[in-house]
C-alpha cells in the first residue's frame, strides 16, 4: 500500500470515528433529556400514579419514539441526517427513504401504544377501555407499517430481521425465562403483565442491536 | 466469506450506488458484501457473477478443500 493510499485510509477510519462518536453523544443527549422530560412529568403526577413497571413500560416506549423520530428527521432533511446515522452520504436516506419511512412511522406507533398502556388506568389517567381502542389502532398501524417497510428491504435486511426475531426470542427465554423462574420458586416476585409487553419491546430493540453489532454494521460508514 | 467484488466493481468503474441499482439491491448491501459482512445469498451472487463475466468461484473465495 502506498503513502497516499496509507494517509486516506486514515482519513477515512478518522471520518468514521468521529461520525460515530458525534452519532453517539447525540443519541445520549436526546435520550437523556427525553428520560428526564418524562420522569419530571411522572414525578409531577400528570401521569398518575406510576409504579416501577410503568415507569420503565413508559421510558421504552419513549425509546422507540425517539429512535423513529431521529431516523424520521434524517429522512426529511437528508443532508442533517447523514450526518448522524449509518448510510454512507445523503443520496442514500433518499434511496432509501419508502422502506425507512414505513419503519420509522411503525417504530413511532409501536412506542406510543406501550406508553398509552404504561399511563392506563387505574394508575394512570387514561381509562382501560380507551387504552385498549388506542393500543389496537396504533398496533394496526405499526404492523401495516412494518408490512410495506418489509416488502421495500432487500435480502441483507430480511436476513438482519429474521436473526434479529430468533435472537429477540431467545432473549426473551433467558430474561423473562430466568425472572418468571426465580418468582415460581419464591425467589423474587415475578414479573407483572406490563412487563412481559415491556420485555416484548425492550428485547426486540436489543435484539437488533446484537445481530447488527455482531455483523459489524454498527460501524459507521 | 472473502470475495474480489469490490476490485471487479472497481474495473468497471462504478460506484456501489451504481452496482447496488445494477443489481435491484440497497447500497448497504454491497457495502456489507465487499466488507465480508454479509455473505450473499445464491441467486444474487450468481447474478454478481453473470454481471462481471465471470463465474462465482472467481468472484467468492472459499479456501475448503474435500478430504482426500
């Protein structure tokens, strides 16, 4: 390899770092302030009376709201946004965006309906039976998302999907598996409804993060 | 699995942008490919292949060997 070729890989893998490091402290500011936000109104009992479990339900489902409306800004202003997710210049989200847009908006609606759910009565100040119409519709709607997002991705994304489902399940057997054991035996006190839905969200998300740090796509390009 | 899709990408003097269209794939794809990320499946190597001229074993390299 010569000189030149030496000093631009360098550049390069530079580039990428602070990419990557800029997408990182962006992530954890927003994801702070948005924790903080929505403790505050918590703590300010706007929201009821919520419990451990409905406060943690809650800051998942933020999780995924900001999440998709991080790749949901990206899309609309391309340029800003190859700044701060993975793809390799603007032209790309463009390329991109019938199958990211689908994502976002079913990443956005799946986030939302966990919160309703975390904010239901009797704790909380929506009624049960409204929870359940809204928890439907916003599910309907991330499911006919997620159905015309599928159909835009080509094979390497299928591929991501499905480990991504088979490691989310074998996550959910080792925590849900290990919690619901240890509460059987009268070790601990088993988990409640809300945080089986909760252990839904939260290990599919986590799940994608492993089978895409295991094939190294975390790397930014 | 290693592969020279990238040198023969690169003779033909297009982009990945330009190879992913070719090919009716996403960019990330044939980023994640020539970065051994992602090893592709039959149909679009064969198609990688009929689009460079050449046959898949010159394009993907497997170093196994059968049992004598």
């Amino acid at each position: 390899m010569t000189q030149i070729e030496n000093e631009l890989e360098a550049a390069e893998k530079k580039r990428r770092l602070k990419k990557t490091v800029f997408a990182m402290l962006l992530g954890g500011v927003v994801g702070f302030l948005g924790s903080f936000g929505l403790m505050q109104l918590a703590d300010s009992g706007a929201l009821g009376s919520l419990d451990a479990s409905r406060e943690i339900a809650a800051l998942v489902g933020m999780l995924y709201v900001v999440t998709a409306a991080a790749i949901g800004f990206g899309l609309m202003s391309p340029t800003a946004g190859a700044k701060f997710l993975n793809v390799e210049d603007p032209e790309e989200l463009r390329e991109q965006k019938g199958m990211l847009g689908n994502s976002a908006l079913g990443m956005a609606t799946a986030g939302v309906a966990l919160m309703v759910l975390a904010i239901a009565a009797p704790a909380g100040p929506i009624g049960q039976g409204a929870a359940l119409a809204v928890f439907a519709v916003l599910m309907l709607v991330a499911v006919i998302t997620s159905i015309a997002s599928m159909k835009k991705q080509d094979e390497l994304m299928k591929a991501v999907g499905s480990e991504a489902g088979a490691m989310t399940y074998y996550l959910l057997l080792l925590v849900g598996g290990t919690w619901s054991l240890l509460a059987h035996l009268g070790f601990i006190a088993g988990p409640q409804p809300l945080d089986w839905l909760t252990m839904f969200w939260a290990l599919m998300l986590l799940g994608a993060f492993i089978v895409t740090a295991k094939r190294g796509m975390l790397t930014m390009r | 699995m290693k592969n020279r899709l990238k040198a023969y990408r690169e003779e033909h003097g297009w982009s990945q942008g330009e190879l992913a269209r070719r090919l009716g794939v996403s960019r990330q794809t044939i980023n994640a490919v020539e970065t051994d990320k992602y090893d592709p499946s039959l149909p679009l190597a064969l198609r990688m292949a009929k689009l460079f001229g050449v046959n898949v074993p010159e394009l993907f390299i497997d170093d196994w060997e059968p049992d004598e």
